[in-house]
C-alpha cells in the first residue's frame, strides 16, 4: 500500500474524532452487515457534521464574542 501524506485543518481533525467514534460504534452494533462500510461512514460523516452544525447554532464560542 502506497502510503498518503494528510495534514488536516484543526477542525477537520476534530470532526475525524467524532466521526471515527460514531463509525466505530457503528461497526460493533447490528447496523453492520459486513459490506455496508462504505455507507457507515458517510452516515457517520453526515451525523457528524449535523452535530457541529447544532453545536454552532447553539453556542458562542470565545473568539465569537466581541
């Protein structure tokens, strides 16, 4: 396997931390069927976005403030 260079933006990273966590409960439950990887993680992406989503709507984070 060739090996990839990847340097992602802080908040990138912060959402492969949650989105691997959803991916990874995913894959240890019954949604799992063994080829349906693929489709798990884009939910888990989804779900992770929609969950950054909900939390900028509903809180002012400090270097919003002036």
């Amino acid at each position: 396997m060739a090996k990839s260079y990847v340097q992602l933006q802080e908040s990138e990273g912060h959402l492969l931390a949650a989105t691997s966590r959803i991916y990874s409960a995913y894959l240890t439950n019954d949604l799992y069927t063994g080829d349906n990887e693929t489709e798990l993680m884009r939910k888990a992406i989804k779900e992770a976005l929609q969950l950054a989503d909900a939390i900028d709507a509903a809180v002012i984070a400090d270097s919003e403030v002036e």
